[in-house]
C-alpha cells in the first residue's frame, strides 16, 4: 500500500513528540538535579534514529524519526525564539551597563580556546583543520546560554543580564573569527583584507543595533501597529533576514530584535506571548541536536579520545579567559557562575563542521569530535551553571525592571490591546 501522508505530516507528529516527552521529563530531571536542557540532549540521543527511534521507524515501517529540513526550521525558531527572549530580558540599557568587562570576556573568551585548542591539535592534523578546530572550541552556545538562564531562574538579575550580554557578544566575535579562518583556509588570506572584512563586521553590527534600537520602537510607538500583537515578530525575522544577508548568525539579528523591542511600549506584552512559545517550542534545540549525535561514534577510540582532549581544551580555556572579566564586574561568585556559564558549545561549533566537512577540510571523524565536544561541554555547563547560581536566582520568573511607560498593557491591566 503506498504512503500517502506527506513528510511534512511526519515531521509535525516527530516535532510533537519530542515536545511531549521533553516536558514529561522535566520533572523528573528537576527531582535528580540535571538542568532540563541535559534531559531535552538525552532524550534526543535516545529518540534518535541511531537508537531507539530507529527501532520505532522499522516497527512502524514509517520514518517517523529523522531530521529533515521540516524538523531543522522548527529547531531553528526554537534557537530564534531564545535569543529573541534574551534581548527582550536583558533590553539595550542591560547591553551598556554590561560595558567593557563584557566585551572583554567576550574576545578573551573566543580567542584564549581558539589558540590553545589551535596548539594542540596541530599535533594530530594539518593546519587547516587545527583552525577549524580551534574555532570550534572557541564560540559559546548563546542559545544555550539564554536557555540556561532562563530556566535557571536568573533572568532579570544582574549576572543574568551580564551572562546573556556576553553570549551575544561572544557570538559576534565568534563568527568574525569563522570568517577570517576560512579566508585562511581558502587559501586567500591577506592581512589587509582580513583586517578589513573585521572592521566591516564589527561596523555593520554596531550600525544595525543601533538603527534596530532607535526605529523598531519608534514604528511600536505608533497606536496602528502597536495594536498588532504579531508585529513585534515580524521585525524580529525582518532583522533576521538582514543580518544572514549580512553573514552573521540568525541568533545574532534575534537578539537584537530582542533589545530593540524591550525598548517599546509593547514590551511587557511581548514578553509573555513569548514566554508561551518557549513554553511550547524552548526544548526543541536541544532534543533536534543530541537527536543528530550518533552514539555509535563513541565506539570509535581515536575520536573519543580528541573529543574529550578537545572538550578539555574548549572548558578550561573559556573559564581561565571569561572569569577575570566577569569577577571584576561581579565578584567572585558571580564572575564563576558566568565563567562556567560560558562552556557550553553549540550552533556556532556546528556550523563550523558542517562547513568544515561540506569543503572537505574536515572527515566524519572530525566532525564526530565537534559535535561531540559541543554535547559534552553543554553538559558540563549545564551542571556547574546549576550549582553556581542558586544565590542569584528569583523566586520565580523573572520580572523585567521597570520602566516608564513601558507598555500600553500597564494602563489597561490586561494582555494585548
């Protein structure tokens, strides 16, 4: 009998099921102590079509378990839906009163991992795939990052805020990096162009943040749209549009779209309406790419062992570059949870060994110890970020800082217009 229901159907009912089983999970990983986004990783692995969704695929004679593009743009609205949260918590004044420390921790933070993990794994490949593997090892997970903080309970706070703000900039840095290493590796690097190619970079994103900042509230400040509930998202993936024509990360227009509305008079608004689309969808990253993670290559020995030296590397040169940045702005137990907060890997480290080994540079063994470096360190950061922070948590979500005339919902008492 032939299949008559399309892929897309397949890809709801998978998406649908990871939700499920990620929120059933959550309780049980709040009684044993593991952050929910451990649990939304292990499930995916165990979801999988490597393990026990590939016996379900051949059970049912349907593949109901598979990435395809239908589950990765759901994964991808998840990873916008977060960031676009973080910037909407955080707001441009959080951004400034982040300050120097926060750039700092940001270009200490990419580039310490990046020549250490560089030294050393020269030792094992050649140059160009050292140079992959150091950028790898060098971007912090701003999505997990968001995700850790929101979940955590520390939205709002000071180290919330500042943890948040180094991620965006962590990740600017970050993908700056990527493109001179691939200038480099195309073999075209020239000194000059790459010196130029940073300051474009670098101009472009101060230039879209401030024009986001300054227009975005202002068009929310007229009663037409600002009677539009859906409106802040439309400008949300309009600057995501933009900043992926520009070639930056998608992450990176969704956070300022985040700053540049929290500076509305829709703010308070929306604000919860995203806070129920994280409530439905904030998991789905998470389980989509542990789902990705064949186990099976754990049984190879030679990668498991450059994982674990690569996952070393990437963990103790992130907290070693971030924690005096972020001690000196918020004390010792501050500036630890926000070093500790930095080791997750993730989109960024991904995407560099996708087009590591789209190009050729890097082989499925090399791509194996990336991704699974990005899951263990994501781990890592997970449970130390937990023991770090419980005195900086709120007693429940965190309540953004009020501001004048935030929001027409303050006049009205209710959400929406």
């Amino acid at each position: 009998m032939p299949n008559l229901v399309e892929p897309a159907y397949y890809a709801l009912l998978e998406v649908f099921i990871f939700l499920a089983v990620a929120e059933l999970l959550h309780s049980f990983a709040e009684k044993v102590g593991l952050p929910n986004l451990v649990s939304d990783l292990l499930l995916g692995i165990i979801l999988s079509s490597f393990a026990v969704g590939g016996v379900l695929n051949g059970l049912f004679g349907v593949s109901i378990f598979t990435i395809n593009s239908y589950v990765l743009i759901f994964a991808d609205f998840s990873v916008v839906l977060l960031l676009f949260a973080a910037g909407l918590e955080s707001g441009f004044g959080g951004l400034r009163r982040a300050g120097r420390n926060a750039v700092f921790a940001a270009v200490a933070g990419d580039l310490v991992p990046f020549v250490i993990a560089f030294e050393v794994f020269q030792r094992f490949y050649a140059t160009n795939v050292a140079l992959l593997m150091g950028v790898a090892a060098a971007a912090t997970s701003s999505a997990v990052v968001a995700s850790l903080v929101q979940s955590e309970r520390v939205s709002g706070t000071e180290v919330g805020s500042f943890h948040i703000n180094v991620a965006a900039l962590d990740d600017v840095v970050a993908l700056i990096l990527l493109s001179v290493v691939l200038t480099i590796v195309g073999g075209q690097f020239d000194i000059l162009a790459a010196t130029g190619s940073i300051v474009g970079l670098v101009i472009a994103w101060i230039i879209l943040l401030l024009a986001s900042v300054v227009i975005v509230p202002r068009l929310l400040h007229r009663p037409t749209l600002r009677e539009v509930r859906g409106m802040p998202f439309l400008f949300l993936f309009v600057l995501v549009v933009i900043v992926i024509a520009l070639g930056f990360s998608a992450v990176i227009g969704a956070f300022i779209a985040g700053l540049a509305v929290a500076e509305s008079l829709v703010a308070s608004r929306t604000r919860e309406i995203t806070d129920l689309l994280l409530l439905l969808f904030g998991a789905l990253f998470f389980v989509v790419t542990g789902a990705e993670f064949d186990f099976h290559a754990l049984l190879d020995p030679r990668l498991l062992v450059l994982a674990l030296v690569l996952t070393a590397v990437a963990t103790a040169g992130k907290v070693a570059a971030v924690y005096p940045f972020a001690r000196h702005r918020l004390g010792d137990d501050g500036g630890w949870a926000v070093s500790v907060g930095m080791i997750p890997r993730g989109e960024i480290g991904l995407i560099v060994g996708a087009i590591g080994f789209s190009n050729g540079t890097l082989d499925q063994t090399m791509l194996g110890e990336i991704l699974l470096m990005s899951i263990l360190t994501t781990l890592i950061g997970a449970i130390l970020y937990r023991r770090a922070v419980p005195s900086f948590r709120t007693n429940g979500p965190a309540a953004p800082a009020p501001r004048a005339a935030s929001d027409n919902s303050r006049s009205n008492g209710r959400i929406g217009p």
